[in-house]
C-alpha cells in the first residue's frame, strides 16, 4: 500500500464529522467585521446589516452541522441562542473597550482600542468562544480561540470565567487555562500564567487553575498556579512573582531580584 493510499484508509477510520477550521476562521472574521463596522464595513446601510445579520447565523448553523452529532439540540435551536446572547455580548464588548481606554495612557479613544489593541481582540474571540462552551457545543469554542491565540500570542482557555472590565496591555504571552476564574477590574500585563500546578488527564473536570478577585493587578512575568490559590481583591502581583499560594486581600506581592551594577 503507497502512502497516499494509507494515508485515505486512516481518513475513513477517523471520525470526520468536524467543523472546517476554514470555515471557523472565516466565521469568527465575519462576526467581528459585524460587530465592529469601523474596522472595515463603515458604510454599510441599515439593510446591510440586516442581511448581514441573517447570514451569519445560515453560516453559523452550516459550521454547527458538522457536529450535529455531538450536540444536544439542533443547530437551528443553538444558532438561536447563541444569536440572542450577541446583543449582551456586544455591550459588554464596548464597555471593555472604553475601559481599555480609560487604563492606557497611550491609547487615544475606544475606537483605537477596537482597531488595534490586540489584548482587546482577544478578549473578544473569549466571549464569544465562552458563550459556546457554556452552550456545551464541542471542539468549535476551542478552534476559535486558538485562532485568537495564533493571531495575538494570547491563550485563553473558553471555558475560563472572567469578569467585567478585564483589561490586558501588551499581552504577548498570557496563558489563561480552563477553571480560572477572574473578577471584574482585573488587569494582566504580558508574559502573565494563570495555570495549574501539574497536569495530569485524571484532573479534568476539576478545579486546576487559580481565582483571582475583583481589583487585582498582575504584573509582566508573572506566573500563579493551582486551583486552591485565591489571589485576594485589591491585591498588586508584581513582576516575575511565582506564586502556588493565596493571597489575603489588599496585598503588595514582589519578587526581589538581586540586581548588580558596576562602572567599568
């Protein structure tokens, strides 16, 4: 047997009912194009978007059908709940990007925030990644964030649970795994793990990740690991922490280098 021959044979064996990640990453470019017209559609008119709009859940059931299979209701039935929940989403979307805004002091409006920050675009792939995941749709949540992660250099897990207000500068780096779970007004600097403290298959579907409350900061470098560690509210992590411990609230957490400097 030749290769392409053998490589046809394993091709039959092999489950094949799976969404195209083509058609995923042309959907997900869609959706934000949709949300955002002022990152490219600025003229579009009102009928526009309405056949916009009915378009993209045509598309969005045809990506679902290739999972039909492994869902729980029909496609039809998820497209809908899933269509509902964008109006919410959006807001949210809007309200993260003027606070986006209003946390940087080089970003010039909420407009640029949407247009350029990449931390923003991959908070946004999270969201709507997140609401799949909460719908129990399989593979799909995770083939979107991994385009978020391929385009930005951040990795957010869709089944993570993040508050409001979350706010990521730079962001190259970040790791954000499966149970964390962030508060509102949290904000992470590059470089930044969130993640467990080992990894065995046996872990899954517990609690691996760390919590981290309302207000927190967690500096460039840092990495916090474990699903019994609570980084209090009101807490700054500084740069290159390690941390597998809680943290009471309101603390100043820093990792002190030993830094020499000689004339020569």
């Amino acid at each position: 047997m030749n290769f392409p021959e053998k490589l046809f044979s394993r091709m039959q064996a092999l489950d094949m009912c799976l969404p195209s990640l083509k058609q995923t990453h042309e959907f997900i470019d869609d959706m934000i194009r949709f949300l955002f017209p002022l990152c490219e559609n600025k003229n579009m008119e009102i009928s526009q978007l309405r056949d916009e709009w009915e378009r993209l859940q045509r598309q969005f059931v045809d990506l679902l059908s290739s999972l039909e299979h492994l869902l729980e209701k029909s496609p039809e039935e998820l497209s809908q709940y899933f269509f509902a929940a964008i109006p919410y989403i959006h807001e949210q979307l809007l309200e993260e990007a003027v606070h986006f805004a209003q946390c940087d002091p080089a970003a010039e409006s909420a407009e640029e925030v949407i247009l350029c920050y990449p931390g923003y675009y991959a908070i946004s792939i999270y969201r709507l990644a997140n609401e799949l995941y909460r719908m129990n749709i399989p593979i799909l949540p995770r083939a979107i964030s991994e385009y978020a992660h391929s385009k930005t250099g951040i990795d957010i897990n869709p089944g993570a649970t993040i508050g409001k207000h979350f706010y990521i500068d730079h962001g190259t780096g970040i790791v954000i795994g499966e149970t964390t779970e962030i508060g509102n007004n949290v904000k992470i600097y590059q470089g930044v793990t969130l993640g467990a403290l080992y990894v065995e298959k046996d872990l899954q579907n517990t609690k691996r990740h760390p919590t981290i409350e309302d207000n927190v900061i967690v500096y460039a470098g840092s990495t916090i690991l474990g699903g019994d560690t609570v980084i209090g509210h009101d807490t700054i992590i500084g740069g290159n922490v390690w941390l597998t411990e809680s943290v009471a609230p309101n603390s100043v957490v820093y990792h002190k280098p030993e830094v020499v400097i000689k004339n020569k």
